[in-house]
C-alpha cells in the first residue's frame, strides 16, 4: 500500500525544492508587517502596517522578485531562520520547523487560494501601506499580542 501523504509531511524543510518551499507561503501577508522589538524584553510587536510593497488586495509582494534591491531589510526566508520571533504564529513555514500540521484553511489543505482571506487570517482589509505611516508613529498601530 502506497502512502500518499503531502510532501510537506514527508520533505524537511531542507529538501524542499524552490517550487515547494513557494507554495508553502499561504499569502497572508503577516510577515510583510512592520515590526517593533523591546530591546530589554527582545519581545517582537506586529503592527498593521505594512511594507510598502505588499499589495494589501492581494497580500502578496508587488515586486517579489526584486525586493531585496528594494526594500534592505527584507529578510530572505530560509529553513535557518523559520524558527524567528518575527515570523507569525501561523505560518506555514514557523509550524512545520516547530514540527505542526498546516492549518485548515492554507490553501494547500483547502485547495483554495482564497481560504486564507476568507477566514480572516490574511492582512487584508486591516493593513495599512508605511508610506501613509511615518514611523515614528509606527507604535500607535500595534496589534492585539492574541491575533498573531
């Protein structure tokens, strides 16, 4: 009997061709959130504002493939650094290095690219672009530590 189970179940991280590791992103957009970190705690706050190159219709990189040129902080993610406190809870990559399942509603579970909007999980309809956000204000937009 042949076991059919998902290569996300059966390849580590470090095995995942390019085209999988891509598909494991739900496109929820979190990690496109700016981000505040306590010096003395080291304890990391999202905020609903979002890097200005995230498309927060579709909540995917208007220029994926160039944002590293664009935006210097855009940290490249890699089987090394999935474990990071800057990396939501829910995401793909943070619950399979941390040895979870995916969630119900990442499309690949739901054959569904939209499941990740249609259940809330995504940025959209709550994120705003830094470029209407000066950072200096970036404070007053934090999230409630319970949604991510």
């Amino acid at each position: 009997m042949t076991d059919n189970k998902p290569f996300w179940e059966t390849t580590p991280l470090t095995h995942l061709s390019q085209a999988q590791w891509e598909s494991l992103c739900d496109g929820c957009g979190r990690c496109c959130l700016q981000k505040l970190e306590n010096k003395k705690t080291g304890k990391v706050y999202f905020t609903a504002v979002a890097c200005r190159l995230l498309d927060l219709n579709t909540c995917r990189c208007r220029d994926y493939e160039h944002r590293h040129d664009v935006i210097k902080d855009c940290l490249q993610l890699s089987p090394d650094n999935v474990y990071r406190r800057w990396l939501p809870k829910s995401c793909a990559y943070r619950r399979l290095a941390l040895g979870k399942k995916l969630e119900g509603w990442h499309p690949l579970i739901s054959g569904n690219p939209n499941s990740v909007h249609d259940t809330g999980i995504s940025v959209r309809d709550m994120a705003i672009s830094e470029t209407y956000i000066p950072l200096d204000q970036l404070e007053a937009f934090i999230i409630k530590e319970s949604s991510f």
